[in-house]
C-alpha cells in the first residue's frame, strides 16, 4: 500500500459552532458534514494563539510561537517549517494554495509549488476579467475609520460571481494543483481559504442565506459584570461600541458569518469531488480546521486575541482512511496536528511539542495559549493561559488574573480568581504555567516570575 496523500483545508477565523454537524446554530455545511460522518472529530480543540500568524506557524512547525519568534502578526517570518519539510523529506510532493501568512517571500523554501497567497495577484485577476476587485479587504466601506483602519462587523453584498470570488479562486488553484500534481509521489495539498475572516461580503445567493431576526442573542453577549480591564479598555471593545451595544445590531453579522462559511463549505465539497474523481480518496487523509475563532460581540468584543472560547476553540475533523469515524472531546491543540499527521503518514519521529491524537495518553495534558498585541493601540497587555480539563487560568503581564471553570455553565462571565474556594486549584495551574514558560524558554518568563513573587507577597 503506498503512503496515503494528505489533503489539508484551513480556513481563517472559523468557530466550530459554524459546522452543520454539530447542531449547534442554524448554519449548514453539507460538504463538511459529510467529511465528518468518515472523520474523527476532535470537538474540543483550541488554538494556541488565536491570531493569524502565531496560531499557522504554530500549527505547520509543531511548536509554539514564542519558539519560532512568531508572536508578531506584522514581522514574523518562519525560518524553519517542520511539517511541510517533513514531508517534503519524506518524498512527498508539497503544494500550497490561498493564504499563507507566515512571512513574506518565504512560502518557496517550504513547498514545491505555490499559488494564491498574493492578493495582490487576485486583485488583478479579478480586473483583467472586467470584474470589481474582489478583495474585499481594499473596499473602504470594510473598514472602520479608526486608526489603524481594522475590518468591521457590518455586511455587504458582493457584486461578483460565486465562481471569481476569493474563496473560488483559491480552491481553483488547489484543484488545479491535484490534477497537475506528480503521480509518481504522494501529495500533501494545502488549501487555505482566507474567509470567514471579516469583512463579511459575500455575494448571493449566501449573503441572504440566513434570516438575521432568527439569529439567538448568545448567553455572554455584551461587555460582562467585573469583567477584565484588559477588555474594557481595549480597541477591540471600541469597534464593538461603534457597531452597537443591541443585539439587534449584530444579528445580520452572524447571518452573513454564517453564509460566509456555507460557501466555503460549497467548495470543500468541490476539493472532495475532484478527490473522487482522480481516485484517491481511499488512500487520502483530509484534514479540515482553521486558525482561530470569532468573538462576535461575545464579551463585548470584536475580532479575537483574548482567551474566551468563541476565539480560542477551532473546528478539527481528520479523516484517515478506511478509519473509524468518531466525535471525541478529548482536549486537543493545533499544536497537535503536526505529529498525527506526520505519525499517521509513517514519517520519522521528531521532538514536537504536541502529540499523536491518535495515541491514548495517560493522562489528559494542559493545553496553553498565548498573545502579544499588536501594538499599543489595542490598549491590553500579552497575556499566557494553561487550561486543565474545565478550567482556565489567564495571565495577563503587568495586570490581573482571570480564571474561568467551563463546567458551571456561566460562559466565562465570572471571574474565579478572587473565590477562596478555588485558591488551590490557582496554585496548581499558576505551577503548570510555570514549567511551560520555563521549558519554552518564554520571552516573559522573568516577568511571570515577577508576579509569582508578588502574588507569595500577597499571601
């Protein structure tokens, strides 16, 4: 049996919730839904660090961002891509369509053909065909009119064909990648999709595929009672202000969230198809998950960057053939996704951070996440979390705890820190947090060392 091929689809900014499968709003993704039913479906995933470049440099190297020097959305860049050389070593053709955002002009060194991570490129092909700009990022009514300029929740319909839209021409390439690929070697096709990541404009018929009146108000929405300063303070709570503090005002971005996602899943269906159709999805891994979720309005914010679990947690489905298909709620990382995909192919065993999710561990391990901001304009501070079953524990440098138990039911709307009843379980977690930032050689390990000593003060 030769190694099995590895098709890898990645969206930006996707929260699980969105997936039809799970049932857990009114969005439908039939395509998805499908890969599900032959998948294992890791239901308790989060991100690393839920930003752009952190969370994708984490995920392709197996380690986390403060090993790679990959904190900063504006100027990191990879110096090194475990996985994709992994694979590459291990005789696999690499292929890389749509969003890369790991650095510039450096995607060539990792992969043995790319296209679709210039939007520039886009743009243009969209305006040798007659067509608008179809990068919606370059529309000024996206964006807010604060400085720096960031996309917004509202809507807009998009006056382009499904079939020219950004979405369509990234899963274009990537179809068209697996038809030219090399048939002597196995492939490991990436297709990464840059939506649902705001704006949301989209065109029909997606953009109107969901009534906003019929849109739930989350059980967390809006700024909370005793929040963190770090969220009343920050920019992202602005643009949360400038779109509206009624739900009412929010109800049509959930509706075109949603729609943004089904016409993704519209061309996952597709990459399946054209997998079928070269015969090869016996001996086909398909992975899909994205990068980071979306607060939208949770906990009176916009965007991601905070450790609540609209922007941590992501979907993960792997489908390993003729496997077993299960939902599992095993706690899982992108982190992980490096050495099962890399165990699951029969490469060489290396020193990843993560671990085969395929393997049963002993016992559940923590998970941790990180941020550094993106300047001082978003007016919060870095910030590093462990999690330990149900409950989360947040540094944020130079500012209070937070510490959230998932299990009360309470949407991460009451802060523990404070309840004596829990100041045993603060010890263990602030211990746990403690190695991880030592054995990763933290950049804010002396400052977390700092705040250790001044919470021994304290008590």
């Amino acid at each position: 049996m030769p190694p099995p091929n590895v098709l890898f689809i990645m969206t930006d900014q996707q929260r699980p919730d969105t997936l039809g499968y799970r049932g857990e709003t009114p969005c439908r993704t039939p395509h998805i839904d499908r890969l599900a039913a032959e998948a294992i479906c890791y239901d308790n995933t989060i991100t690393p660090s839920p930003l752009c470049l952190p969370s994708r440099a984490a995920l392709f190297t197996g380690r986390y961002p403060t090993q790679n020097n990959m904190m900063s959305n504006a100027t990191g860049s990879l110096q090194t891509c475990e996985m994709l050389d992994q694979f590459r070593a291990g005789g696999y053709q690499v292929s890389y369509a749509g969003k890369w955002h790991m650095g510039e002009d450096n995607i060539a060194q990792f992969t043995d053909r790319h296209a679709g991570d210039s939007t520039a490129v886009y743009s243009q092909w969209c305006l040798d065909q007659g067509l608008i700009d179809g990068w919606m990022f370059n529309d000024p009514a996206t964006r807010t009119n604060r400085t720096p300029s960031m996309s917004t929740p509202k809507v807009h319909c998009q006056a382009l064909p499904v079939d020219k839209t950004n979405e369509a021409y990234v899963s274009g390439l990537a179809r068209d990648m697996l038809r030219s690929r090399d048939r002597d070697r196995p492939f490991f096709q990436v297709c990464s999709f840059n939506g649902p990541h705001p704006p949301f404009m989209i065109p029909e018929p997606w953009f109107s595929m969901y009534a906003p009146e019929e849109v739930p108000i989350p059980a967390n929405f809006g700024p909370q009672t005793g929040e963190h300063p770090s969220h009343t303070e920050s920019y992202c709570r602005d643009l949360f202000h400038d779109h509206g503090t009624d739900f009412d005002h929010w109800r049509a971005s959930y509706a075109v969230y949603w729609g943004f996602v089904s016409m993704i899943d519209h061309f996952v269906g597709q990459l399946l198809e054209e997998l079928t159709a070269h015969g090869v999805m016996d001996n086909t891994i398909v992975v899909f998950t994205s990068d980071h979720g979306e607060n939208l309005g949770a906990h009176g914010l916009w965007q991601k960057m905070v450790a609540f679990e609209e922007s941590l947690k992501v979907p993960l489905l792997i489908r390993f053939p003729a496997g077993k298909a299960q939902r599992v709620d095993t706690p899982a990382s992108l982190i992980d996704v490096a050495p099962t995909l890399a165990a699951a192919c029969g490469l060489p065993d290396r020193p990843w951070e993560g671990r085969d999710l395929r393997a049963t561990p002993p016992n559940t391990p923590d998970r941790f996440a990180m941020h550094q901001p993106l300047g001082d304009w978003m007016k919060v501070t870095d910030w590093r979390m462990v999690q330990r079953g149900d409950l989360k524990y947040i540094w944020h440098r130079g500012m209070a705890e937070e510490l959230f138990d998932l299990a009360t039911g309470a949407a991460e709307c009451h802060n523990l820190v404070r309840d004596p009843a829990r100041q045993a379980q603060m010890h263990s977690l602030r211990k746990g947090l403690d190695e991880f930032l030592q054995r990763t050689a933290d950049p804010l390990l002396s400052d977390w060392r700092q705040h250790l000593e001044a919470v021994d003060a304290a008590d």
